[in-house]
C-alpha cells in the first residue's frame, strides 16, 4: 500500500503520459466491472511531445449464459484527414483473462468524406475450435493451434478490471493479437499500488483575464498490473480503487480514460 | 568481371576490376551454406509474369531474427520465409538512414544519385521508382506504409496507389498497414500482375528509447520480472576502434549495462511486433492461392546500433547499422531453405531483381544487380565490393574480407578484417603490413566515386526550422 501520494510524474508509465492528463479529473461515479457499460479511452501516441489520435470505445454487456459480449470500437486519425475504423464483437467468458470464445471484426480505412477506400475493408470471425483458433473471411479458413489459456489484446481491456488490487500469482497465457497472430508466454502481475496526483491545469486565459475556476487535480488511488509476453513492449494497466481501467501504457503506446457511459 | 551492371546485358559501367575478390560462380568457394529442398527456377503455374510483396522494415539488422541465429528474439513469420525462400546474409544497406537507403531500394540508385542525401527529400524527377516502372509495363503498383520520400505517409506517391496508412508510431500503425496489405490482397480481383510494397515501421520505435530514455528506460529495471532473462551485452559493447570522430561522438553514455540490456530487450520484442505483421500479410498471400505466384521479398533500410560500440540508432558503417536482411521467397521458383553468406548483396539490387523477375528492363542507369541467378542457384559473375554512403561525406566499402571507410572531412580512415574480427574490433589502416589493403581499398573505392553520376541534392522537406517549437529535437529518421 501507497504511504504517501506522489506526483504522477514520478511513476513510470505515467511519468510519460502526465503531460496529456493536465486536468485529468478521476471518474467519481460508481463503476461495477461486472456489469453491462461503456468506457472510451483516447488513443494516443507518446513519441517525443505526443498526440492525442483518435477514441477507443469497449462495451460490456452480459449474455445470460456466463459469457459477455464486448464490443470495440477503434476509430484513429490517419494523415490526409483519412480514418482508420475497426469496430468488433467479442463473446468471452467471465474469467480472469476474459477468455474469448469467438469474435468477429470489420476493418477499413475511410477517406475524409467518409467513404472507404477501395480495397481497405476486410471482415473476419475467429472461434475456438478444438483447442484451435479458427479464422474464417470470405476467401478463407484457417487454423492455428492455441494454448487453452489465450486472449485477445481487446479483451484485456475487460479483464484486467476484474483482477484482485493486490498480489497474486501470475496468470500466464497466449495472446492473439489482433484477432489472428498468436504470442506466446504472456504473463499478467500485480505490480503496486499508488497514491498520484496529476498535474494542476494551467488557468486558461480569457479576453478578461485568469479563468476563475479551473478544475481541481486530485490525488488518485491507482492499482497497476504488468503485462510481458511475446511481441508487444510491456505494458502496465492502471485501474482505480473500483477496479475501472483508466489507462494502459506501453511503451510509446497509450489509452487514457474519457468517460464511461451506462 | 561486371560490378554494378544489371543484368539486362548492358555493358558494364566502368569499376574497379584490379583485384577480382569473389568467386565467380554462385557455387564457389564458400558458396552457399545451407542445403535446398525442392526444384526451382520454374516458371508460374500460370505461365504469367509474377506479383510482388516488397516487405521493407525498419532499423531491422540482418542478425535480429531468429532465423539468422538471434536467440533473444522470436519470429516465426520471418523465419518462414528464410525457410521458404533464399536468405542473403551479406546484405548491406546503401546508406544506413531511412530516406537515402529508402530511395535506393525504389530506383536502384546510390543516394547521391538519386538526390535523396538526407532524410525528407523526395527522389529527383530524373530517377524513376518501382511503381513508375513496374506501372509502365503494365502492373498495379500499391503502397502502404512509411515511404518517407519525403513526408512518412503521404496519401499520394507518384507511380503507386496509395492505402493510406500511419497515425502514430510502428506499435500504432504496422497492424493497420498489415490489415490493409491483407485487405487488398484478398480484396482483389484484377487480371494483372502487382507489386505491392508493405512498408512496415518496426523496430524503428526504439529510437525513442535513447531519445526519451527518462522516461522510457529509468535508472532502476522498470519490470523486477525481467532481470534474468534480459539479453546480454553484444561482445563489442565496449570496443573503440579508432575512428572518425563523428563517429566518436555518437557513442551513447546514457545507459547503465542494466539499462543497455532493457533497451536490447525491448528492441527484440519490437522486432516480434513488426514479425507479428508480416505473419498477417504471408498469411494472406497464401490464403489469396497466390503464394506459387508471388515473389516475396523482405529487406530493411538499415539496422540499430543495439549497444554494438555502445551505439544506438544508425547513421555509421558497422555491421549493425549497415548490414540488413535480403530474403526473397517463390515457392517453386526460388532456391528454398538457402543462405547466401558469400555473395555481398546491396538495396540497389531489390529494382533490378524485381525487373528480372517481371521480364522488364531495369531502367537505364540502375546500378544493382538481378539477384535471380542467385536465388536460382544458377553460375554466374559476381561483383567485387558494395559501396555504402555515410553523412554525405563518408563511404564504406566491404570486400569478402575487409571492410574499408573513409570521410572525406577526417584523417582516420577504418579497415576491418571482417573474417578475423567480425565484430569490428580493431581498426587497422594504419598497421603497416595491411597497408597494402589499404592502398588496394583506396583505389577501389576512388574509382567507385569516380563512376557515379550524381545529381542535385533535392529539397528537404519538413517543418521549417522557424515553426519548431523551441527546444524540441528534429524527429530520429
């Protein structure tokens, strides 16, 4: 446990996203990781200044059956004002990684008025077949093997809401990233627990002078996880004291919290 | 015997042919390493002329896959290739930084020739590129990815189609260029061949690493869970051959050997990223049916220091910044399960090949050579050196045995025994007994410069200095 709050400049991760945090006021709204909701991220690169490009939206909503669907919704700035969208389902169990069962995702870039651009857009579903992952589009059908522990990078964004806020043993499995290429020996850990405090907001200037009110930065209990594996820098993921995922940093890589709907 | 004609049968240009330092068939002395599997140099199922996925990475070093030997990395994807098709393990980039070596890959061009002698300068109108000339006998020409020629990801390139990608660095915007490569390889329905560039961007985020090693590589090992399985220290971490002090002053002090090991570590799981995309784009070529009919071929602009003379980043002639990955793979055309570690190979050599490849003329003045021959496994004449450029006024060139550099602004010139001291140890040009080496190098490499034709360095392109904001570095290349 935290003894004192620090800056969050001083914790790695988010010593590198602080400066896109300025005002960053934590979500005081009750957060239920079990239940159904809607949680938006900004996707941001941290390369030298950083950049803020685009939104990432995750739902959740519970299936009846122990299993949940989450939907993704990726939608970023490529340069010429053209769009990179990826929308997605995903059926998972409710366990600690968020297993998925199948998913199904559309993929296409779209140019400034909105209209895909030829050839970009491509739909494929993957299940879980036989200790196999089955991917299927409309010119094929392909199988790989995967570890009965698996994920895909989208679901952990769900999972790691639900870990315990303190040590515990490793969870190890494979993960598929981006719904098809399989990574081996990935490994999910408590990683501390801390008191931050980010960045006070400098007074916007109006014609008239000094804002009046600029909002409050408050200190913030945060629990992190780290995630190392195969292919992909490490990443840590950062969740409140409800478990709600705030924001999930690797390397140059970042998502950072918005606001949550339902 | 020929140095950097194409194989068109043009004469030769005028080079250095003193001292023939290379075998002169594709199974002599030292020949090919490893064994081949099945027939090759067949022609397409079909009888039509091939398509192309030029498969360009990043700051990917020839050494860093698995498949060349690295055990601290994992690439599945790229070690299928090396076992689909023939791998040239004395690959050399034309010039290690990203444009220059970029441009030479698309024109068969040294740099200077084509006026790209720095970063963000566009390829002299004079010089046409892949898309233009592959365009012209009649293929679709698509890119998507960095180009870089000038501007990372414009959203229009003369002579290709563009998918329009980027947004980010190599961990935002590879799965999308991946994604799109797989799209328009599965989307597609034309009767014509084509030549599809992925240009991928990883490992090239590790440039950041040094340039943001605050926060990005912290004084205390960010992740307890890795402190006994980072890699090691590269055995020349430490050498200081003599050199020219623009090299000298490249050396890199930010790091403790702790540090030096987190910033290997992170590189080698970069490199999987960037193998995690080419899976996606090879997995979709095989299941477009095209995979008898494509020509694949996967290269680098150059490689990453990787704490190899305590250097980050490029810019400099040894091995891993100038040596890169050339692997080209047809199933059924070209000699599979091969390694090529006699025959020194160049970027300049990716135009000529695909040109052989595609029944096409190189265009006039490409310097490089076909690589056909070779991946056929057929005899044929091989060139004596490549040539490198380095900070515009700098060359390197690497015989079968040395590697000599030499800078136009400083005294020092570098001669390595690359057979006796492969990791570039010990500078020997002023040793006397090589100084006969040397002599024989200077001449090589006075006639080399005396036979290009260079042009006008073209504009730079980029944010004017003025609009910079105060204190902020120019973005790594």
């Amino acid at each position: 446990m935290p003894t004192s709050t620090i800056p969050a400049g001083d914790e790695f991760t988010l010593d590198i996203v602080a400066p896109h945090l300025e005002g960053f006021e934590p979500p005081v709204e009750p957060w239920d990781p079990q239940a159904d909701g809607r949680l938006t991220y900004g996707i941001y690169t941290l390369a030298m200044r950083g950049a803020r490009l685009g939104t990432l939206g995750m739902s959740r909503r519970s299936l009846g059956d122990g299993t949940v669907s989450l939907t993704v919704d990726y939608d970023k700035a490529v340069p010429g004002n053209h769009r990179q969208k990826m929308a997605a389902e995903i059926v998972c169990r409710t366990d600690a990684i968020s297993t998925p069962l199948r998913w199904q995702f559309t993929s296409k870039t779209v140019a400034p008025g909105g209209k895909t651009i030829a050839g970009t857009r491509w739909t494929k579903s993957g299940r879980v077949v036989d200790g196999g992952l089955e991917m299927t589009d409309a010119r094929s059908t392909r199988r790989v093997a995967l570890p009965e522990a698996h994920t895909v990078n989208w679901a952990l964004f769900d999972a790691v809401m639900r870990l315990p806020r303190r040590p515990f043993d490793p969870i190890h499995f494979a993960l598929v990233d981006h719904f098809d290429q399989v990574k081996p020996a990935h490994r999910l850990s408590y990683r501390k627990t801390v008191d931050v405090v980010f960045p006070s907001p400098a007074s916007p200037k109006t014609e008239t002078g000094p804002a009046s009110k600029a909002p409050r930065a408050r200190p913030l209990r945060l629990h992190g996880y780290d995630q190392l594996g195969h292919g992909m820098v490490p990443w840590v993921w950062w969740v409140d004291d409800r478990g709600r995922l705030l924001f999930a940093v690797s390397g140059l890589e970042a998502y950072l919290y918005e606001r949550a709907e339902g | 015997m020929p140095n950097d004609d194409s194989s068109s049968g043009k004469p030769a240009r005028p080079g250095p042919s003193r001292r023939r330092f290379l075998q002169t068939g594709a199974l002599g002395a030292g020949g090919l390493m490893t064994g081949f599997g099945r027939g090759f140099g067949t022609p397409s199922p079909s009888g039509q002329r091939p398509n192309f996925l030029i498969l360009v990475c990043d700051q990917l070093g020839l050494d860093a896959i698995s498949g060349h030997g690295c055990a601290d990395v994992r690439t599945p994807n790229i070690d299928r290739l090396v076992r689909r098709g023939t791998t040239f393990l004395e690959s050399h980039s034309t010039n290690p930084v990203c444009s220059p070596a970029r441009s030479s890959l698309f024109t068969g061009r040294m740099p200077v020739e084509t006026g790209v002698i720095s970063n963000n300068r566009p390829i002299h109108p004079s010089v046409p590129n892949m898309g233009h000339w592959l365009g012209r006998a009649g293929y679709e020409s698509v890119y998507c990815g960095k180009w870089h020629l000038p501007g990372g990801y414009p959203t229009e390139i003369e002579g290709f189609t563009v998918l329009p990608s980027g947004g980010g660095q190599g961990d935002l915007v590879d799965s999308t260029v991946a994604r799109n490569c797989e799209a328009y390889l599965k989307n597609r329905t034309g009767a014509e061949p084509f030549l599809l560039v992925a240009s991928l961007l990883q490992p090239h985020d590790i440039c950041y690493w040094a340039i943001q090693h605050e926060a990005l590589v912290p004084e205390n090992l960010p992740f307890e869970q890795l402190a006994d399985s980072l890699p090691p220290l590269p055995p020349n971490h430490k050498a200081r051959p003599s050199a020219p002090e623009r090299l000298d002053r490249m050396i890199y002090e930010n790091f403790s050997d702790e540090q030096w090991r987190y910033y290997l570590y992170i590189y080698y799981r970069q490199v999987e990223m960037l193998d995690g995309d080419v899976g996606r784009i090879l997995d979709a070529v095989d299941d477009s049916g095209r995979a008898r009919d494509t020509v694949i071929v996967l290269t680098a602009d150059h490689g990453d220091g990787r704490g190899r003379h305590q250097h980050v980043q490029k810019w400099y002639p040894y091995e891993e910044s100038v040596k890169v990955p050339m692997i080209v793979s047809c199933p059924g055309r070209i000699a599979e399960n091969a390694a090529d570690a006699s025959h020194l190979v160049s970027g300049l050599d990716l135009m000529s090949t695909v040109c052989d490849y595609a029944g096409v003329a190189p265009p006039p003045d490409a310097r490089g050579r076909s690589l056909r021959p070779l991946c056929e496994q057929q005899p044929t004449e091989w060139r004596e050196f490549v040539a490198s450029e380095h900070h515009v006024v700098g060359r390197m060139l690497r015989t079968p045995q040395y590697k000599y550099v030499r800078y136009r602004d400083d005294p020092v010139e570098q001669l390595f025994d690359m057979q006796a001291d492969p990791w570039e140890t010990k500078n020997l040009y002023d040793a006397p007994r090589f100084a006969g080496v040397v002599a024989d190098h200077r001449k090589l490499l006075d006639a080399w410069e005396a036979s290009l034709a260079p042009v006008a360095p073209t504009p730079e392109v980029g944010i004017p200095p003025r609009k910079r904001p105060a204190g902020a570095k120019k973005r790594p290349s």
